[in-house]
C-alpha cells in the first residue's frame, strides 16, 4: 500500500463515440503561475486544515471526512496540479515541487495558516516534506496510512524483485487507458474507484478522468516517479518533528500481494506497521491507531476514525496557538 491505484479496466460495454465534458468545479481554480489548481474549502476557523490526496486521486477522496473538519475549523481540499480539475504543470513532478505548489496555492487563494495537513498513502510524504520546508506554516499533522520512504528499501526480497514487473504492468494498463479516453471509446462507467466513495463524487471521478488524457497522463507520470520521490524524501532526513501534534493512522486489515507467499505477506505487513510506528516516534506528541477491519482508504471506510483523529490535532494546535499569544 501507498504507491500504487489499481488500474482500470480495458474493456467495457457500451463504448461512446466522443469523450464527455468535465463536470464544473465544486471549488475554484486558482492561477499560482501560468497554471491553474483546484482549491475547495468549507468552513471557517484556524487552524485550516488542508487534505492531500494519494497517487492519482483528487480532493473528491475527502468528501466524507470534510464537511464534518467543517463543522469545527476551515477544511480545504485540491487537486494536485494534472489531476482532476486542475491543469497540468509545465515541470516534472518531484516532491518539493508538489509542496511549492501546494504553498502557493494556499498563498495566492489567501488561505491563512497555520495549517494542519492531513496526507493519505503518497500524500503523506508531501505532508511531511511541507512540514520540513515551511515549520512555521504547519500546526499539526495527521497521516492517514501514509506512505513511507524506506517502505520498498526494507521490504523483503521478494517484494522489491517483483515490485519492477507490477510497476511495468500497471503502466502498460493507464497507457491502454490513455488510449481509449483519446479515442473516446472508453465507457467511463467501467473506470473502478476505491469502496466507500459516494456515488455521487465516484461518478463525478470517472467523468473527469474520462473527459481527457490529462489525468491518466499525470497518474502515469506520478508512478513512474515514485522511486525518485522515496530517495527525495530520504536525503530530506526528516527525522524528527519535534513537538509537533502528530496523529498516524494505520489499517487494521492485513495486505496481501496475490501470487506471494504467506510468510512473505505477513513479513511485509508487519514492515508496514513498524514503518507507521516510526512515523508515530517522528514527534514527541505522535500517536498511532490502528484502523481495526480498515482497508487502505481509511477516510472511506473509517471516516469517522479520520474525523477523530484531525480533530484531535486540531484541539492540541489551538492549544499551542493559545500559549503562544499569552507568552
């Protein structure tokens, strides 16, 4: 878990013959330099609180955990620049280009800090990379089965033998993808998204993914650039937060990878574990849960864990904003 979307499906029923119009944005876009991002927020109140997605996913993941952070504070979701409705960026994607282009979003949307970032699976190295970068921007964290940057550098062999073979697979099927959105023959009700989603916000993903290349074309660019990304984050040596308020949240429901051995299923889900424990140990105010029965997408399938857990932080960072002002 982490790294990885399932990719569609190639085959369909019905196929249409031209490719469907985007569906408008819930939020805005907004210009941070020739290109623009989505930005939707709900709420009011500091700390705001910012929800970063995983590979190839868009802020319509949150859309069971945000109007609820509403309910307490500013909650705010985006795209990351090429997925859903945001435009493509002009330059390679790298980790420190994402966080430069999540804080300048949030500066040119006028959306004061401090915030308190909320990552799932790759979103949660970007979180933590924010956090390192800009520490008097960031008032908590919570990292919702994040990704990990030695999680394929300590897998057991096997894992890390077969990773290349996977990665090839899973690009040959988003470049078949690419192709039918192109071609408009791809019928976008075949296009699969995570369990728990709304049918709502999973018919609006599918229509934006089946509206043009663009998004597949950022997820391929995404995947493909994650062994650089892991080594990016591990020469950022983040090896402590201090005390920062710091939630890691964990699946509770073992992974498997099919065609691999028990032993070896269960070698790497214990890695997995040992890996959200370190990320709990980054700060002296870290806490880790473990999701029980909870898949990788715990905001879908746990929301309510998700909504406790950035709550939480946000309880601790008031707190924090509190005994500074009286200092």
């Amino acid at each position: 878990p982490g790294d990885t979307t399932p990719a569609a499906h190639p085959e369909g029923g019905d196929l249409v013959s031209s490719r469907p119009a985007a569906p408008p944005p819930i939020g805005r876009l907004v210009d941070i330099g020739g290109y623009r991002l989505h930005l939707a927020c709900q709420g009011e109140g500091s700390p705001t609180v910012v929800m970063e997605a995983a590979i190839g996913e868009t802020g319509l993941l949150w859309s069971l955990v945000q109007p609820a952070v509403a309910q307490r504070s500013r909650g705010c979701v985006y795209d990351r620049a090429g997925l859903g409705w945001s435009d493509p960026s002009p330059r390679p994607r790298t980790a420190a280009l994402m966080v430069e282009e999540l804080q300048a979003l949030l500066a040119t949307a006028e959306i004061p800090g401090p915030y308190v970032l909320v990552g799932h699976s790759f979103g949660g190295l970007l979180v933590r990379l924010y956090a390192a970068r800009y520490p008097q921007e960031v008032a908590g964290l919570v990292l919702v089965d994040a990704a990990h940057e030695q999680q394929y550098q300590r897998a057991p062999t096997e894992i890390r033998e077969l990773l290349p073979q996977l990665e090839e697979q899973t690009r040959q099927q988003l470049e078949g993808l690419k192709a039918l959105i192109v071609s408009g023959s791809l019928d976008a009700g075949m296009l699969p998204v995570p369990s728990g989603l709304s049918a709502s916000a999973a018919d609006t993903f599918r229509a934006l993914v089946a509206a043009g290349p663009k998004h597949v074309e950022t997820l391929i660019a995404e995947q493909q650039a994650v062994g650089a990304i892991h080594a990016e984050l591990a020469a950022a040596q983040i090896t402590s937060l201090g005390d920062l308020p710091l939630m890691v949240l964990s699946h509770g429901q073992p992974m498997a990878m099919p065609g691999l051995t028990e032993a070896v299923n269960q070698a790497s889900e214990q890695l997995w574990q040992q890996l959200q424990a370190e990320l709990a140990g980054l700060s002296s105010q870290g806490r880790l849960v473990v999701a029980e029965g909870s898949g990788h997408y715990l905001q879908l399938e746990r929301p309510e864990l998700v909504i406790d857990a950035i709550a939480e932080v946000v309880t601790a960072a008031r707190t924090n904003q509190d005994r500074t002002r009286l200092r």
